[in-house]
C-alpha cells in the first residue's frame, strides 16, 4: 500500500459520523446493508449519509453494489486489513535501537 492511498483511507474514517457508518457496515458483515438500513441504524439524515457513504467508497473502505433499485453498501474488509497491516507493518522496529541506547 503506498502512502497516498493509506492516507485517503485513513482520511476517509477521519470523522465521527463516518466511523459509525463504518462500524455499522463492519458489524453487518459481508451481506452488507441497504442504505436506508444504515440511516435507521445510525439516525444520520439521509443526505448526509449519501455523502458520509460517497468519502468511504471513494477512499476503498465500502464498497457498494446496485441491486435492482436498491444500493448495497458493504465494509472492503481486504482494504481495512491493508490499512491495519500498514499502521502495523513497523510495529515496535525501533524498540531494539532505543534499549541500546539506554545501555549506553
């Protein structure tokens, strides 16, 4: 993952309402929800959902799919993992260098 796209990812999930959406999508699991599921669930009016939802899916952590007159708006479960893995992937790599500088 380069560090643009972690950074739109990370962006995207950068306000409160977005993570709610986000955690519902996560919690709904890989069926996903109808938008009008996500709006009873979160009670975020549904304008403001349309434009929580366009951030998310332009960043690549929701997917959505048509079906029929209906939207389904799933969590990229793959891109959430690449975003973790990316915080992660450093985790503690320093933590030798600095103990042996304190041994010094």
């Amino acid at each position: 993952m380069q560090w643009a796209q972690a950074a739109q990812g990370f962006a995207a999930m950068g306000s409160e309402a977005r993570l709610q959406v986000l955690r519902c999508l996560i919690r709904a699991g890989h069926e996903g929800l109808m938008v009008a599921e996500i709006q009873h669930r979160t009670g975020i009016a549904p304008s403001t959902l349309a434009h929580h939802l366009k951030c998310l899916t332009s960043a690549g952590v929701v997917e959505q799919q048509k079906r029929g007159r209906s939207t389904i708006s799933r969590a990229s479960f793959q891109q959430l993992e690449a975003l973790a893995q990316f915080v992660l992937s450093e985790c503690c790599a320093d933590a030798n260098t600095k103990e042996a500088a304190k041994d010094d």
